[in-house]
C-alpha cells in the first residue's frame, strides 16, 4: 500500500494544480457505476441501495449536474426538513460538501442559490401540503421508503413536477415493501439501480465486522445491506397488507404490554414494549417503545415512561422470566403503577394466532413510523422466531391486544 501511496504522489507532482482540482471535481472518475444516471428516457431514477452504499452522494452529484446545467428550480424532499438539511444539504456527502469552490451554493432559509442563479427548495415529506403552490424541473428525494405520509407527499410533488421539456425525479432509498415502492417499480417510466452495501470500498472495517456480519444473509440485512425489496413469507400470520392507518379514536383503555429479556446485557433478546388502545371492537397500537440489550431499571422506566405519556390503565408484564422480580422492578420505578402480571402457558405461535385473527379482520390499526414492529411481524414464522431471533415486539404485542381485545370483559370506556 505504500508502494501505491508513493507511486500516486509522484505523478501527482507532475500534474498542473488546476488539473489536479478537475480531476478531484471530476465525478464520473471517482463514481461507483450505481451512482451514476442511467441512460434512457425515463422520468423516475429509483436507486435502491443498502446503507452506506453511496445513495446520498449519488443524489448530490446529480443536483449538482442539474445545477450546473442551469437546470432550476430543483426540490430537495427528506422526510423532515431536519433530516433533508442534516443528510441531504449538510450531510458528509451533501450538495454543500461535495460542490467544487466555483460552484458552492448559498443555503438562504431553506433554499440553495448557486451563483448561476439556480436553486433548490427543501421540502419536508411529513408535511404534504407544503407541495401544493411550487414548481420543479426535477426532483431528489430521499429515503422514500421510510416516509410516513410517502403516497401523499409524492403524488403531490408530482402536481408540481412540470417545469422544462424534461422533468425528472431521482428516488434514493432503503427499500421497503411499501405501496409507494411498488408503485414505481412497477411504473414503466422507472428505471432502476441496486447497490448492496458491500460494493461501497470506502466503509469502516469498524462498520463492516460489527454490522455486515452481524445482519448478513438475514432478512434484515438483505433489505438494509444489500438494498433488496423484502415482500412477505408465505408462512407468516401477518402480511403487510393487514397494515392500516386508524379510522377512529382510542374510546377505552390504554395498555402498555411488556415481554422482559432474560438477562440485561448488551446481547441479550430486546424488551419489547408495546402501547396499544381499544378503539370500538378492535384496537389501535400507538407506540413501539422497544429497548435493546439494556439493563432491567433501564427497561423499567421505559415502560413506566410510556404508561404515563399515554395515560395508561396499567403495564400487563410476561412474568415467566423472572417471576415477581419483575413486577418489583417495575414497581421501584413507581409503585403506583398498577402492573398485571401474565404468564405463557402455550407456544408462541398459539398464542399469536388469534392475535393476527383479529388483523385479518381489520380490527386492529397502526399509528404511523412502526416499522420496526411490523417487520418483525411479518418475519414472525412457525418456528416461533422472527428472521432467526427472539420476537419480542411481537410478544409484546400479543399481549397487549390479548388483554385489550380477546381477554376484555370490562367496560369498554374509559372510567365507566
């Protein structure tokens, strides 16, 4: 290797200062094929790529080219207008760091100015009506699979995406088996690149042990690594489809289950902490408060803190790890909290079948932003695993809804 550092610097060296700055500014040079437009006559370039493979850079050299070419007005969409200006604009690979000194833009509110007079808006996905009134030459958005209002916010983008012969729109994202993602990969004026994780030779060794070995070849890992667009198993007692938004408010109680990990080490099986309310004959699961490999006075306050931001009836805690320990570790946290203990006398999966009824039925609702608990849910097998792990969300869960739906006999509103 330093054989090669000292081969570089000399030729270096005989290369003209000026020369050396294009070459350094000279994006197709330095890019991985991915991060390059595809050619062709397409509205939509839908780059889905797992983390670190370089889906942020590619989307800032191409605003750049856009700007460059005198292409304006652009949008910049992240879910929130902090997440598009932190990753987006400010980011390590944002338009900011990566323009060269004769072309650096000026960030004015939220627009971008390039001194040849072109600019670009920041728009916060979470907000949809914010598109209702702009126009746009083209587009880049960013981490659309994680949108919370991803339909509404894209179709809306649309209606403003009309300016110039040519309208286009540059899509980088962590793929996730949403209706949005479907959607374009379906639409014939989409043209895709796939990147895995592992093409990017620039990551951390750091990076590569603690978490591409970790998460390689799991479900996990071939959405999040290696960009794949993970659909549901065949096997699973839920599909994403059984996934919707509430049609009603939450008009009785309110509990917070709890499914303790053995031990409170940093490998062990997470805490799963499930908040859910009885909304009519369903129910309505409001938070995923979920800890991972902390220890039991951690977890403890955790579900007590969801308890009192939801103004909960009571904490309903799986008691077969741990016994009445666990009702006391809740209870040192604050011993008014009223705490049902409940314990698994039948398998997982058995006790999950009736739960996942009630979903086919459409009895029960998600709030938005629980991905993490639905992707366990639908990696949730007959083995009574979730992708080769412990399913703790998923128990959690089940609990909830067990007591709020399938074991109520109570009144069905709140202080009645």
């Amino acid at each position: 290797m330093s054989t090669l550092n000292s081969a570089v610097k000399r030729l270096a060296s005989r290369i003209p200062e000026s020369e050396l700055v294009d070459i350094a500014f000279n994006w197709p040079i330095w890019a991985m094929p991915h991060q390059l437009p595809p050619d062709g006559d397409w509205t939509t370039w839908l780059l889905l790529g797992g983390r670190g493979a370089g889906k942020t850079r590619a989307g800032a050299q191409w605003v750049l080219m856009l700007a460059e070419l005198g292409i304006s007005p652009i949008a910049l969409v992240g879910e929130t207008m902090t997440e598009a200006e932190a990753v987006m604009v400010k980011g390590e690979s944002g338009v900011l760091r990566i323009c060269p000194p004769w072309m650096v833009p000026k960030l004015t509110g939220s627009v971008l100015h390039w001194p040849n007079g072109v600019e670009a808006h920041i728009l916060p996905a979470s907000d949809p009506e914010r598109f209702r009134g702009p126009q746009f030459a083209a587009a880049w958005c960013d981490e659309t699979g994680k949108w919370k209002k991803a339909e509404a916010a894209f179709d809306m983008l649309q209606f403003g995406l009309r300016l110039g012969p040519r309208p286009r729109q540059l899509v980088t994202t962590t793929p996730r088996a949403t209706k949005l993602m479907k959607r374009l990969i379906a639409d014939e004026r989409t043209v895709i690149t796939r990147a895995a994780t592992k093409v990017n030779n620039h990551l951390a060794e750091a990076f590569l042990a603690a978490v591409v070995e970790r998460y390689r070849d799991t479900v996990l890992g071939r959405q999040e690594l290696d960009g794949e667009l993970i659909e549901d198993r065949p096997d699973a007692l839920w599909q994403r489809s059984m996934f919707r938004p509430p049609d009603g408010a939450v008009d009785g109680r309110i509990v917070v289950a709890v499914d303790p990990p053995v031990t409170g080490t940093e490998r062990s099986d997470a805490c799963g902490i499930v908040v859910a309310g009885r909304a009519g004959e369903g129910a309505v699961v409001l938070e995923d408060a979920t800890v991972q490999g902390v220890r039991p006075d951690i977890w403890a306050a955790r579900a007590v803190a969801a308890f009192r931001a939801h103004e909960a009836d009571c904490i309903v805690v799986e008691v077969n790890q741990g016994g009445d320990l666990v009702e006391q570790m809740l209870k040192q946290v604050d011993a008014s909290v009223p705490v049902r203990m409940v314990r698994a006398n039948r398998g997982k999966w058995v006790r999950a079948e009736p739960v996942a009824a009630l979903y086919a039925r459409g009895l029960v609702c998600h709030v938005a932003g629980l991905h993490a608990l639905e992707d366990e849910l639908c990696a949730f097998g007959p083995d009574g695993k979730a992708d080769g792990h412990s399913p703790d969300r998923v128990d959690a869960l089940v609990w909830a809804l067990t007591e709020l739906v399938l074991n109520d006999v109570r009144p069905r509103v709140r202080g009645l």
